[in-house]
C-alpha cells in the first residue's frame, strides 16, 4: 500500500505514526511510504521569520517534525521517503497526491473547538474538501486489535455509501485478523414524529391537557420502531448486495438522530477502532462551513475516521 504521511510535529503525528506501524505489523506487510511536511513559505507568516536565516529555520522545522515519526515507524522497521514542500498545506497535501499516487492519505488531527465546528480553517478538513483519494484521520493514542477490529460503516443508501461500502470490500484483508463489520445508518426519528402530532391540540397547559398530550405522544413513539426499520430497508438496498457479492458478512445498525452526531456518538459508545464514510467532496466555501455528515462526524468523533470520496 503507498500512503502519503502528512505531519507537523505534533503528538497527532505521533499518534498517526503508531497507528501506521500498529496495522502494518497486524498485517504483515511494510507500507511505501512519503512523509510529507508542509511549511507556509515566509510570506505566510509573522516578520521574525522573515529573516536571512529561513531556511535554517525551516531546515530545523521540518527535521523536528519527521523526528518523532522516524523513531516510531523505524522501531517497526518501517521506513520512508521525507519530503518537505512549502505553500498552503491542504492545498499542498492534496496536490501532492498527484506526483506520489498513494492509496490513502494518513493525517493526525487534533479535533476542533465548538466555534471551529462552525468556520473551520483546519488543514485536515481543507485536505478533506480537496481529496480525490481516502483520508485517514487519527485522533487519539488508541490502538487498533490485531485480531477482531470493530470496523464501523456509516451508510445512508446514497452513492456516496456505495463508495465506502465497495473500498471495504476491495480492501478487506487491510483491516487485520478476523475484522467485525457493522453497517449503521442513522434515521432522524423525531423530525418525521413531529409531523405526526395533531395540528389541533394545543400546546398542554393544565392537567387534562398534559394528560392528553401524554397520551398522544404514547400512541405516537409506538411508531419509532417501525420507522427505524424503514430507515434501515432504505439505507441498505443498495449497499447489502456489495457485501453479498463479496460474502463479506456484516452486522446492521439503525440508530437514532442527527446523523453526524449520531453516528460518532454510536461509534464512541459501541468501541469502534475505525470508522469508514464515503463523502461527495465539498466546494471551497462549503470546506469552511460545516455542515456535511462527513465534516460532523470529523469534528465531533475521537475514533478513527477513514473518508473514501466517490
């Protein structure tokens, strides 16, 4: 597999590199690696860079920043090509795909702040709106099994879904020994119940009235199981067949919410080592406002977060 290690220097490369060494020792094979550091030329920054000793500065910068991951990747024998390249680093991350080819890009991520939830300006989600191929995304110290690795696929019946479902079934031997499959979907329930209170009834204010509202409500929630399993029927018409024609068995999910939040709360909750999505790329303004499933489930999710574009 050739993987494109972008990293900065920070403890989420570290956490990156040892995810990297974890699966490839898991499964048996050593990686062709490029690690790339990206660095804004001095233009870009604040004027004490902007002196004659810069490319000391950057020379000094980079080797910090393949240090960690040299010790790291190299305890597992694993070795790579460094490579340091100068611009705006999602821009350059994902231009850089073209040159090297990889199978996936492996980035650490940091998380985000709830205002950052909002306008993000992230390296990560800038690579994710520019992307032609998979992001790997690490969040945390966390260390898959080598053996029974929870693999989480969300799906939502879309073209999209199609995408991630077909790279898991192309790439099933990449997850370790005996790897357990799930295919959740998340249904808004109470969005499609709130069309079903009657129109009528006021909001409750007395006791009768909180009694009747009481009673509706029951007579209403008896439906959620059936609309889950609607949701479910749709989400996984065009997705079993994938997993038929591979025989790769799956377990299936319907869970209830938002979906992005839904979806990483799901996945912190259940254990899940890695999460799988498929997402359709997004416009630059788009890639600053936060809105997708897919840049949700980034902000909110610490498990790992692998994003197929279709």
């Amino acid at each position: 597999m050739r993987i494109l290690f972008a990293v900065d220097g920070s403890v989420y490369s570290a956490y990156a590199a040892r995810f990297i060494a974890s699966v490839s020792a898991a499964n048996g094979v050593k990686p062709e690696l490029e690690i790339l550091n990206v660095q804004k030329p001095a233009s870009m920054l604040v004027p004490e860079i902007k002196r004659k000793n810069a490319p000391e500065a950057y020379s000094r910068k980079a080797d910090r920043a393949f240090e960690s991951v040299r010790r790291i990747l190299g305890a597992k024998g694993i070795e790579g090509t460094e490579k340091v390249l100068f611009g705006d680093p999602a821009q350059v991350i994902a231009e850089e795909t073209w040159d090297f080819r990889p199978d996936v890009i492996v980035m650490g991520s940091r998380g985000l702040t709830d205002f950052e939830k909002l306008f993000i300006g992230s390296v990560t989600t800038g690579v994710l709106a520019r992307s032609t191929v998979p992001v790997l995304m690490i969040r945390s110290d966390r260390l898959p099994p080598v053996e029974g690795m929870k693999v989480l696929i969300a799906v939502d019946g879309s073209p999209y879904s199609e995408a991630a479902a077909r790279y898991v079934t192309s790439h099933s031997d990449s997850f370790g020994k005996d790897p357990e499959f799930t295919l959740v979907t998340a249904v808004d329930v109470y969005s499609a119940l709130s069309g079903l209170y009657p129109d009528d009834v006021p909001l409750p204010e007395i006791p009768d009235e909180f009694a009747t509202a009481e009673k509706n409500m029951a007579e209403i929630n008896k439906l959620k199981p059936g609309l889950l399993k609607k949701g479910l029927e749709e989400a996984m018409a065009t997705i079993r067949p994938i997993f038929e024609m591979a025989k790769l068995p799956v377990k299936e999910a319907a869970i209830e919410g938002d979906a992005g939040a839904a979806i990483a709360r799901y996945a912190k909750q259940t254990g899940a080592d890695l999460v799988i999505m498929g997402t359709r790329g997004r416009s630059n303004f788009a890639s600053a406002v936060l809105g997708s499933v897919t840049s949700r489930v980034a902000a909110d999710g610490t498990v790992p977060l692998l994003v197929i574009p279709a």
